[in-house]
C-alpha cells in the first residue's frame, strides 16, 4: 500500500501590538493631525462665502460652498462681483505677482547656489594660509541674527538706486550665504582626495576640477540646496517689504498683506485671502513634497544635525 502523506500549513502566529507601539502611533497620529488641520482650515475658509462665515465660524466644513474666493485672488472678478460677495473691489494682480516672485526666487536660487558652491571649494579643497580661521570667522555669520542686517542692507540697497526694484529685493542673499557654504563644504570634504589627484594627472587645473569633477558629483546636494533655498526666498516676507513700493517690484507674500488692507465695510475677506495664500503655498509644499525624501538623505550624509 502506498503511504498517504499529509502535509499541514504552519501559519504565522501574529503579534499583538505592545502598548508602546500602539501610543506611539497615536502620537503619530496625533502630530499629523496638527500638522494638516491649518491647511484644512484653510482651504474651508477659502471654499466658503464672507457672509457665510461670518454667520457659522465654528462649522468644519464649507459654509455656503463656492469658488469665489479663488476667482477673486486670480483677479477673474469684477469689482461688482467682489463687492457683493463681500470682498474688496481692488483685487489683486496675482500673476504680476507670482512672476515677481519667480524671478526673486530664481535669481537667488541661481546665484547663490554657484557663488557658495565656489566658496566651498575654496574651503574644503584648496590649501592656504589662514583657510580655517577665515571660514571660522566667516561661519560666525550664522549667529548673527538676520534682523540685524536690514537696516545695512537697506542702505546699501538705497546707494545703488536699486530700491522698488527685484534686483534690489535679491541683492542681499544672492551671492552666497553662510548656511550655503557650510552645507556643500561637508560634501566637498567628504569626496575622497583620489578622485582630485586622479584630475591633476590627467593635466585638470583646479578649475577644470571644481566644474568637470567635484560640481556633477554635488548635483543632489546641490539640488536639495536649490529647494531650500527657493522656499526661504519665496516665503522671505519683511525684506521685501522694505524695499518694493510698487507692483512692479512687489512679491505675492507682500502682495498677500496688501490685498488684506484692502478690507470692504463688512470685515475682511477671509475667503479671498485664504484662497490666495492656499495659491500661493501650493507650489512650494508640492515643490517640497517631492523633493522631501532626497533632502533628508542629503542632509544625514553631509552631516548637518
């Protein structure tokens, strides 16, 4: 007789959460929850109507539901639709605005990043006298707080006639920051010393180096310095509050404050402002959503704490 054979299936027996792991994802939770309620809060005030809110300030969701709030920061209203929804007949120029602000953003992002990669390079891989001290002493730059330098600034910028205009806004952070050199500097230091010498071999000067070597194998830190960079300008608010005075110069950050003093008989417009302020942050929170697992990663490897 042939011997029958049974063959039984060993299931895996499941763990039951500890209770430290069952608080730690209610804090979790709990953070996250904080986190995003302001930008749900925002966008139901921004899907609501003036008079709506005023009437049920408490209510979770959108009051009165409608897209008036974004027609009237795009400037896709009339004055007389703006009024009788209870904003203000001014408006606001937002794409004037946003080209303002790409082109601050930009300029900044560009020149700083190339200036303070070539800094960087200076202090991490050339050789002189008094190297360390100068970079010590330039690093002493990041304990001085930025408020300090706005009146210097201001009248540098008021010397060169460069006042109300994108240039002057830029000026002050476009050629190199000390957070930027430090940054690429722990990369530079961490290349290994063959990969030069391999260049000077093969009859490289350190020109030709820093662009044809050292520049490519920075291009991730150098991209996560570009995104960190360009939130900080888009999001810089008191500087150009300071030198624009008029559409052509001004930013959507200043643009945004400018369009809640624009404020109707009936109270503020808080679903135009927050219509727009939501326009506005878009971009960088995608910009950075994206971005967000590289600039972590770049971050512990350049060892930045």
């Amino acid at each position: 007789m042939a011997a029958v054979t049974t063959t039984t299936t060993v299931r895996p027996t499941r763990r039951r959460p500890s209770i430290g792991r069952i608080v730690a994802w209610a804090v979790m939770a709990a953070i996250l929850l904080i986190t995003l309620l302001p930008f749900y809060w925002i966008l139901r005030t921004a899907l609501s109507t003036n008079t709506a809110l005023a009437a049920h300030p408490g209510d979770p969701l959108p009051v009165g539901l409608t897209a008036g709030g974004f027609e009237r920061a795009l400037g896709l209203q009339s004055a007389k639709e703006a009024i009788a929804q209870g904003g203000a007949g001014g408006g606001l120029k937002f794409w004037r605005y946003l080209l303002n602000s790409v082109i601050v953003s930009t300029l900044i992002t560009v020149c700083q990043i190339f200036f303070s990669a070539m800094a960087a390079f200076a202090f991490a891989r050339l050789r002189w006298r008094g190297r360390d001290k100068v970079f010590g002493l330039f690093l002493a730059g990041l304990m001085v707080p930025a408020i300090f330098t706005l009146l210097p600034n201001f009248v540098l910028i008021k010397q060169l006639h460069l006042v109300d205009t994108l240039l002057g806004i830029a000026l002050p952070t476009m050629f190199m920051t000390p957070f930027a050199v430090f940054f690429l500097r722990q990369f530079f230091m961490n290349v290994p010393r063959e990969v030069e010498e391999a260049a000077l071999l093969d009859g490289a000067g350190k020109v030709r180096i820093f662009f044809r070597v050292l520049l490519p194998m920075a291009s991730t830190p150098v991209l996560t310095l570009g995104v960190l960079t360009y939130i900080t300008s888009w999001n810089d608010y008191f500087w150009p509050l300071m030198v624009s005075y008029s559409d052509s110069s001004r930013v959507l950050t200043v643009a945004l404050a400018i369009f809640r003093a624009q404020t109707p008989q009936t109270g503020y417009d808080w679903s135009g402002l927050m219509a727009a302020t939501l326009i506005a942050a878009l971009p960088m929170l995608v910009l950075f959503g994206f971005f967000a697992r590289r600039i972590v990663s770049t971050i512990s490897f350049t060892g930045i704490k």
